[in-house]
C-alpha cells in the first residue's frame, strides 16, 4: 500500500507514518514544519528506505501540484492545533485549516480514499449548553455560540473540513472517513498540553502542584490507540462517508485524579492546589466509541496509567540527554559565554562553553554540583598563540588568528595537551571549533577528521561538541555528540546584525536536514538583537535546533 500523510510531521502524523512503515508500506509525509518538527523522532522514520519527506505549504497550489499521485490512502492531518496557537491567531487557524482542505478537495480523484483528522472541539458549545449528553455520539446536535471567540476558530475550521469532504465525496465519488479525535497523548506531543504539561512540571518537581480545573474530566486516548482506530477506518467501507469518534470511553477520570497519576509515573508526591479552569474549557468530555466498535471491532489497549507512564519515559529521556521538549525542563539547554565569573547565570543552563583560562577548579566545581556541564573551548584549525613552526601564513579576517597545518605533530600534540588540561582542570567536555578547513584548506580535511578521532579517544566518554564542521561528514558524526551550527539564521556585517540571503537560508535549511540523519544533539548559535532574535530562535527551533542568541563576542547571557 502507498500512503500520503498530510502534516505527517506533527503529533499523530508520524505515530501513524511510524506504524504504517512497521507494516510494510510505502509513506510519503507532506509537511511545512511550521509546528511538526524535523527531529530525531522524523529523522529516524526518513531513514526508511520506504519513507519520502517532502517540505512544502499545503496553502498553495504549486506544493499540490507537485505532489505524486497513486496513493491508496490520504491522511489529512495537516492543521493549525493546540489552544495557544489557536487563540494567539485564529484567522491563521481558520485559513491554513480550510486551504488545506480546499485544495485536497480539488487534488483528490474518484480512486482516491481519504481520511480527514477532526476533533471533539466540535462539541465545546453543545455540552456546555445542555445539547449533547456525556458520553457524546457522533449525532449530537452541534453549536458554536460565539463563531467569533478566537478559540471557536479550530472548532469551526473543522466543521468546515468535514463538510468540504463530505459534498466532495458524493460530488466527485472518492471515499471518505471524518474522525473526530478526542483528547489524544503520547510522546512527541509537544508542551502545551495537559498531560505533557503536567508530565514536565512534575519532573521539575513542582510542590505544590498546580492543577487548573481540578473537578473537570476528560477521557483521554493513547496515540497508538488512535493511530489503530485510524488505520482500521480507512480499510473498512461500511465507515466510508461517516463521522466516527476516535477516542477511549473507558479511561475519563478528574484532573485532580490525573495529577495523581502523572506524580506517580514522575516518581513523586506532591500537594494539589486547585486553580480555576482555563477560559472557555468545557466541564466534561467522554465520547461515545460505540460506533467505532461496531464498524471495526475496535477496544482501547493501553490504559491510562500504562500511557502515561510510557509519555513520561520518551520525556524523561529527552530531558536527559539534553535535548527536545523536555530539555528545559528545568534549565536552558546551552550557553556560550567567553567572558568571566557569572555563575550564577551560568547555573540556568544545562550546558555552557566557556574559555578554559578564564574559570578555576574550583567555579567548574561550583558549575557541575548544580547540573552544569562547562565544555571547553578548543581551536583546531587556527592559533593566537605566538609564532609556532606549525602556523600558516595566511591569517584568520575577523580575529586574526593563523592558520595552521592541522597534521603538524607539534599542533597536534598541542591541542591534545589543552584538552587534557581542561579535562583535568573539571571541564566535562569538549567544544571543538574552526572546523571548517573545506573552505579554506580541502586538503587538511582527513587530516583534521584524525585529530577529532586523536581528542575523541584523549576525552574517552567526555562530551565532544564541534562547531559546523559539514565537510567532515558523515565521519564527524561517528567522533562527536553534537553539532553546533553558528550563524545559522543571522550573520553579523559592517552594519550590525542581519539575515542571511534566502538562498544561504535555503542552503542552511540543507544542511540542517542532513544533520537530523545523525543521532547528535543539534544547536544553534546566532548572533543577533531585536527583531533578529525571535527570528532566529523561530527558525532553529523549526528544524529541531537547541538555539542561543549573543552578541559578537559572547558577552551575553
């Protein structure tokens, strides 16, 4: 079978492209990775030789237009979701929501069967207003009493899909089945939802532990659950042309009772504290599933104790290794900072490279009983030492550093020795700079491949970031723990801080596609103020980048 997913880069997108590669099929994901992220999660799945990942914006026609056909089912994911996201914009909502399915309607053949990803938000207005009983068929009377409150914009924008699909079927003879997902979690779902949120404070340790509409219930599904009920749907012809729920009516439980639960898979305790609910969220929430078990024989597998602990596990694993959602969960993921002392701001990061003549013994101590890991700064290619038989003539433009023969025996027991040093000093690791000798030297790039390989077995286990380093690859991935990509986003000029061109941006997007093939920690470091800086962190974090924002010379913090 070859199967299209449409924001196949999002939550359920790639729990389903997951489960449908296992399976055996072809899956091409379409994603504009406005909120899907490309990370190790997506990376793992591309690698599948049965797996194409196109980027493009399914508001246009020309992404459409290049899109392959053939496809023996079309899962129509793509969407602006999550409740901040839907009120901070919801014409955005409203647009990207209804574009989308507007062009899926005239890109669709008679052959074609699709499935379109709705939602229980359909229901806000009927259950508060006495219209729709709990547990809620898929034949509840529906309203919407406010189509002009910011957060009506999901609800209604998927109304809107599910009729566009419902008349485009009977006009144009495709298959189609609308699922109305209620309340779905899992790993990789982001932060801005209940369980996640909850999950990450609790691993924060949060006491006492904050629980906003502690009286109200939800029932909450499993991804893996949801992923089953969907694959089943779209093989199942008696389904074809209807609304079913997707959800589990077995597990809806208090707020206050899933704070409970979320503790224990944290391993902890904690007291409640009550708060009110946020603005707008309904009271209950259960669907009725008796339609979905009548179509497909279908019954939730994972309970909610067993889910929840297996979403706390992926989280938990993130935050240890530094990197994803969790990552910050209690501190930022990375710093560079070449001046001296400030401890204490140093201690709001988990990692932090820092020059190894300027902190003492004792401050990297001081750094790593409160969780820091300082990573010492390193040149490989360059030297502002003084005149050594292993310097070039040619010097560096910006810092005036020489440049050296990377395979000189002295440069290479030189910086071995500095590594030692700073390894013994207290530093946790090491940060690898000017790697970058494709441009300048091509010749030297095995030869600096073998000192990496050199300082890879001086540190044994110690963690090794390298600074670019692209002409290296894949070797480098083999010697090292992360990559850093500066100026990734923003470039510094005569001027002042500016935005790369948008052919480097494209070019760089590039080579951040080809990072995320590496099982590395990837950040980014951008120099920039102002405006610049929400424009880098935005863009880092689109391609799954750790990002950190200073000024020229790495005064800020």
């Amino acid at each position: 079978m070859k199967a299209l997913i449409l924001g196949g880069g999002g939550f359920i997108g790639l729990h389903l492209a997951r489960r449908l590669v296992g399976d055996g099929h072809d899956v091409t994901i379409v994603d504009d990775f406005s909120r899907g992220k490309r990370d190790r999660d997506l990376a793992k799945v591309r690698r599948h030789p049965q797996v194409t990942v196109v980027s493009g914006d399914l508001t246009t026609a020309e992404t459409w237009a290049g899109l392959p056909r053939g496809f023996d089912r079309v899962f129509h994911l793509a969407a602006v979701v999550g409740v901040r996201n839907v009120e901070q914009d919801p014409l955005r909502t409203m647009r990207v929501n209804s574009l989308t399915t507007l062009h899926l309607v005239d890109w669709v053949t008679s052959d074609d069967t699709v499935f379109f990803a709705s939602t229980s938000e359909v229901y806000a207005g009927s259950v508060e207003a006495g219209l729709a009983p709990v547990p809620t068929a898929e034949d509840a009377q529906l309203l919407v009493p406010d189509p002009g409150a910011p957060r009506s914009a999901y609800g209604v924008s998927k109304l809107f899909g599910e009729a566009a699909l419902l008349h485009a079927a009977r006009a144009k003879g495709f298959a189609v089945v609308i699922g109305r997902y209620h309340n779905v979690y899992g790993p990789r779902m982001g932060t801005d939802h209940v369980i996640p949120e909850m999950l990450l404070r609790g691993m924060r340790g949060e006491d006492p532990f904050r629980v906003p509409g502690a009286d109200q219930t939800r029932a909450f599904c499993y991804v893996d659950d949801a992923v089953e009920a969907t694959v089943r749907l779209v093989a199942t012809p008696a389904a074809f042309g209807r609304v079913v729920h997707i959800g589990d009516d077995t597990s809806e439980i208090a707020i206050r009772d899933l704070a409970h639960v979320v503790l224990s898979a944290c391993g902890r305790t904690a007291q409640l504290r009550p708060e009110a609910p946020a603005a707008h969220s309904v009271t209950r929430r259960c669907p009725d599933i008796g339609l979905l078990r009548k179509l497909v024989d279908f019954e939730p597998a994972v309970s909610l104790v067993d889910g929840v602990r297996r979403t706390y596990a992926w989280y938990r694993e993130f935050a240890e290794s530094g990197s994803g959602p969790a990552a910050g969960t209690s501190r930022l993921p990375i710093a560079f900072y070449y001046g001296a002392g400030n401890l204490d701001r140093l201690a709001a990061y988990r990692r932090v490279v820092l020059q190894p003549d300027y902190y003492t013994p004792e401050e990297l101590a001081y750094l790593r009983d409160r969780g820091v890991h300082p990573l010492a700064y390193l040149s490989l290619s360059e030297d502002q030492g003084p005149p050594a038989p292993w310097q070039r003539p040619d010097r560096n433009p910006d810092w005036g550093g020489a440049m050296v023969h990377v395979d000189h025996p002295g440069w290479v027991a030189h910086v071995t020795r500095q590594a030692r040093t700073a390894l013994d000093a207290g530093f946790s690791g090491l940060f690898l700079d000017t790697l970058n000798v494709e441009l300048t030297h091509p010749e030297d790039v095995p030869h600096l491949t073998a000192l990496v390989a050199a300082l890879r077995d001086e540190a044994d286990t110690a963690y090794i970031l390298a600074n670019r380093g692209f002409g290296m690859l894949p070797q480098l991935a083999e010697l090292v723990d992360g990559i850093l990509f500066e100026s990734f986003s923003v470039r510094w000029t005569e001027d002042g801080y500016a935005p790369w061109p948008p052919d480097v941006l494209e070019h760089h997007a590039q080579i951040a596609e080809r990072l995320l093939e590496f099982d590395l920690d990837l950040y980014s470091l951008d120099y920039a103020d102002g405006g610049l800086v929400e424009f880098a962190v935005r863009r880092a974090r689109q391609f799954g980048l750790h990002s950190f924002i200073s000024d020229r010379a790495l005064s800020r913090l």
